[in-house]
C-alpha cells in the first residue's frame, strides 16, 4: 500500500498524496490548488502518475490546469460531470489500476452533493471527496434526500476497518452538531475530545475509520433510536424511514 498524506490548501481542503516511497510515485486525489502540490512533489522528488476528481466543485479542482501543464498525467473524474482536462471518465463498476502505486481503486456513484459525485475505495480506504465527511456529511447542492441516504448507505456497506479520507477538516465542528443530535452518546463527547486536542496541535482529524463513523455520525445513524427521536422532536413529525430521518437531520445542520 502506498502511503497516504495530506497537503492541507484554501482554507480548510486536503489534498490527499498516495505515495509508493519505494519508487518515488504519486497519485493526487482532488488538487484544489496545483502550487502546494508542485511544490511538495519538488521537495519530495515525486513523478505524478495520476490525478483522482471526486466531483466537479472549484475547490477540488482548481489545481489541474497548472498540474497538467507541467506534468503528462491522466485526469479521472466522474462521468456524468463537466471537468476540464479530463482524460478518463468513471463511474460505479469501474477499477483505475495505479500500476506504479500498486494499488487498484474501485469507483462508486455517490450522488447528493453534486450530481454525478463519485468515490475511490479499495480493501483498506475510501476517498469520499464531499459526500461523507468525518462526523458529518455535505450539503446537498445537486441531489435529493433520497439520493444522498443511499448514497451513505452504500459508504455504510464497506468493511468497519475502511479509511475515510475526505476532502475537508469539518470533524470539530461536526461533532458539535452530532453532540447537539444525540447529547448522551459517549462516543461522539470522547471523539470531540480527540479530535480538539488534534486541532490543538495543528494536526489533521482524517483518516477516520468506518467503524467510529458508524458510532458518531449522525447521517449514518439514521435507523438507531435516538437519531431518530431527536429527528422527529426537532422537526415536530413524527419521522418512521430513515430517509425522512435523513432529510430532517441533513435540514437541521443546514440551519444549526
Ligand atoms: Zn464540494
Ligand atoms: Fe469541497
């Protein structure tokens, strides 16, 4: 497995870097900015042998005129979306073999925040661009409640073990929110704790693992009861599917 760092960039982005340290290879998944890149690479003496787009927004794809004027590289990126540069579109099915990596990544349809989003997972990881995030998840700017409940259902479907690399440091201010959703969940008060002394000493809060997704996350937990309950108190119905329960939740941070 190639190993995984973040190039922190704007103002709250990660860039994530899969680096074979063996033969001086990378992948960049999601370049909002080319100059922080370029200029790690340089540090580094790394070759870029491609660049992975989780969906079309300006903050993830800033950086791949200046990349790819620099450096012959494919850029993949979701099929359903209008990215410039592009050379190889993807969609759920699809595997992108990164030979000099050594890895395969799968693709996965995950609409809701843009329409054609996309994410890269293999046994160990997934690159969840702005769909999932660490203790939260993004707005809806393109897709339905529904559309985005089963889209996290299918993040819900990997392995506990997975890595989730996602495409902004929001975990405090999501577990905020997740605390306010389910005040006595002891999970979500003792990542809070983590996570503010991590943020203390200026270090990143992602990766996170599936498994302490699945415990504090309130868009993953939308059939436990508590989520539930807090769902229907908060918008005064009396909520039964998790995808009303979604819906309710995904308004609520909206407004928090
Ligand atoms: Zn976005
Ligand atoms: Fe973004």
């Amino acid at each position: 497995m190639p190993h995984i760092i973040p190039i922190p960039a704007l103002k709250d982005n990660y860039i994530w870097m899969l680096i074979n340290s063996d033969n001086q290879h990378v992948a960049i998944v999601d370049p909002s900015e080319a100059q922080p890149v370029i200029d790690y690479m340089n540090q580094e003496n790394l070759t870029p042998v491609a660049i992975l787009i989780t969906h079309h927004h300006w903050d993830h794809v800033g950086g791949i005129p200046d990349l790819v004027a620099n450096y012959s590289v494919p850029v993949y990126t979701p099929a359903t979306e209008t990215v410039k540069f592009s050379t190889n579109l993807v969609t759920e099915g699809d595997k992108i073999e990164l030979t000099e990596l050594d890895i395969v990544l799968n693709v996965l349809d995950v609409p809701g925040h843009t329409a054609g989003a996309v994410a890269y997972y293999n046994e160990e990881l997934v690159f969840s661009g702005d769909t999932l995030f660490t203790a939260g998840c993004g707005r809806m700017f393109e897709g339905t409640p529904k559309q985005m409940h089963h889209s996290l259902t299918k993040f819900k479907s990997l392995p506990d073990n997975t890595l989730l690399y996602c495409g902004h440091e929001y975990t405090e201010a999501n577990l905020s929110f997740a605390g306010t959703v389910e005040p006595s969940n002891p999970d979500i008060q003792a990542r809070l704790h983590e996570v503010q002394k991590l943020r203390k000493s200026g270090k990143p809060t992602i990766p996170s693992t599936l498994a302490l997704e699945k415990k504090t996350n309130p868009f993953l937990r939308c059939e436990v009861d508590s989520v539930v309950q807090s769902a229907s108190t908060h918008s005064g119905q009396t909520l039964t599917d998790s995808t009303q329960v979604f819906a309710a939740i995904r308004q609520w941070k909206d407004d928090f």
